[in-house]
C-alpha cells in the first residue's frame, strides 16, 4: 500500500536553482520492490531517481539505489552528490567525522565537504583504448571531424564511457550527435574538450546516453570522474581544475575536479528546488 515518505529535488553542480542536474531522491524507501522504484524513476522522467535505504556494508552511512528511466545504475555521480545533500537536509548524522560513506552497486563510496561543497571520491576507473571500428562509428553518429579528435578511450567507473577528447571546447559544443544511431549501437558517449587559456573553466564537457533513455545528460559527475583520472593521469589536465556541462542545454553546470596523492575528488554546490512528501 502506497504511504507518505521524504521526498527532495536536488539541483547538482549549482548553487543556482534551475541550472545544474535535477535528481529525484526517495528516503525512507526499504519498503519498495525493485519493480515500484523503476516505476518511480520512470515517471519523474528525469536522468536519475535515487532511493535511500538502510545501509548493509559495515562502515556506511545509508545505501543507495540509482535509477535511470531505463535502467538501475550501480554508481553515477551527480546522484551521489544530490543523495548526500538530501540525506543530510533531512535529518542524515553519518557516523565518522567529516565524511559520508555511501553504498551502492559499486560498493562504498566516500564523500566530504570542502569550501562548503560535496564531494566524492572518484571510484576507481578502467582504461582500454576504443577499438577502431567503435571508434569510426562514434565519430560519424557524432559528425565530427576526425582530424579534431585527439583521443578516444573506454572508461568504466560503474557507467562504461567511449570518451573523445577534442580539439577545443567550441568544436565539443558544435557537436549535432545522431542520437538514434547511438542508441542503436548501445553506446554511451562522451565529450571533451579544452577551454582556451585563462579561461575560468579548463574544459567543456558533454555526455550523450540515449541508450539508457538520456539523450544528452546535463552534468555528469560519474563521466567527469574518470575523465578527470584518464587526463589528469596522463599530464594533459592540472591536479585541480574546473569543468563546465549542460551549456548547449542552457545550464551551467560547474564541477570541481581535484586529484590529492591517489584519490580523485569530484565536487559540486547542491541545493534543494522541491521538498515534501512522495505517496509511493
């Protein structure tokens, strides 16, 4: 039977209402079916719907169940984010001091708060290089030339990424993609690249997943995460730096990317735009 329980839509990677990510977040959700919680996600039609329930990992704060209005993810970042944010808001006292431990399908994720923001620590990223024919395949549906691609690799954080890296931010948000021809081949998709000079934001970033039922995703905090740990790992971004996303959809996304010794960490302002009750 349907019942009343805590209920947040949370911007990500603003601190501006309407500008940044929207995730739905559910707490108090222990009692719903996996069927109930696709439905849910389904029906706010947004790119991710989360669920809070108890923790079952010795050490974390709360578990989190991640929905697409396609599928279950086992990890995504801006959700993680808007997560703790809602946790927190509503009454949340994570155990250490300092830190939240989320879990979720890829396990524990830690999380902290620096210069008033959230962040979370990178999962750890697979690297493999695109095979050719992929390759090929990304650049036609995305109708770019190949001469402005610097680099193509597969990254896999929970999400699996075929990520271009471009020439210059203005030739990323040129990009017209054919999303019926991304979806069809089942391939996520992902773009990078950099500002110019003394620029306040080092790259633009854009992610394309109509696979999953997101045709282009306004900030994406799983896909910054290992774009961050693929650069940042090869020399090409700085230890710190800021990206922008969401700028060919009229947002304004800011994600704060900051590598300390192994460890990259994904920040973001959050702020609540809907709070009250979900009868589910």
């Amino acid at each position: 039977m349907a019942r009343s329980r805590p209920f947040r839509q949370v911007d990500v990677f603003t601190a501006e209402p309407l500008l940044g990510n929207p995730v739905a977040v559910v707490l108090d959700a222990d009692d719903l079916t996996t069927d109930e919680m696709a439905a849910t996600a389904r029906w706010t039609n947004l790119s991710e719907t989360t669920f809070v329930l108890a923790p079952t990992e010795a050490g974390a704060d709360y578990r989190v169940r991640i929905f697409t209005p396609g599928s279950e993810l086992p990890f995504a970042g801006h959700p993680t984010l808007g997560t703790a944010h809602a946790w927190l808001e509503t009454g949340g006292s994570p155990a250490g001091e300092g830190v939240i431990v989320q879990e979720c399908g890829v396990g524990l994720v830690t999380l902290r708060r620096t210069a008033g923001r959230l962040a979370f620590a990178a999962p750890p990223v697979r690297v493999a290089e695109v095979e050719p024919a992929t390759r090929e395949r990304i650049v036609a549906a995305l109708g770019v030339d190949p001469a402005a691609v610097v680099g193509a690799r597969l990254l896999e954080n929970g999400p699996a990424w075929h990520v271009l890296h471009l020439d210059a931010a203005a030739t990323v948000l040129a990009v017209e993609p054919d999303l019926a021809a991304l979806a069809a081949a089942g391939l996520d998709v992902g773009l990078v690249g950099p500002h110019p000079e003394g620029a306040p934001q080092q790259v633009e970033v854009r992610a394309f997943a109509p696979a999953l039922g997101i045709p282009e995703d306004a900030v994406t905090g799983s896909l910054n995460a290992a774009v961050a740990q693929w650069l940042q790992g090869e020399g090409v971004l700085p230890d710190v730096y800021v990206a922008a996303q969401g700028t060919a959809m009229g947002r304004a996304g800011r994600l704060h990317l900051t590598r300390d010794g192994d460890t990259t960490w994904v920040g973001g302002d959050t702020v609540s735009v809907l709070g009250g009750t979900a009868r589910l």
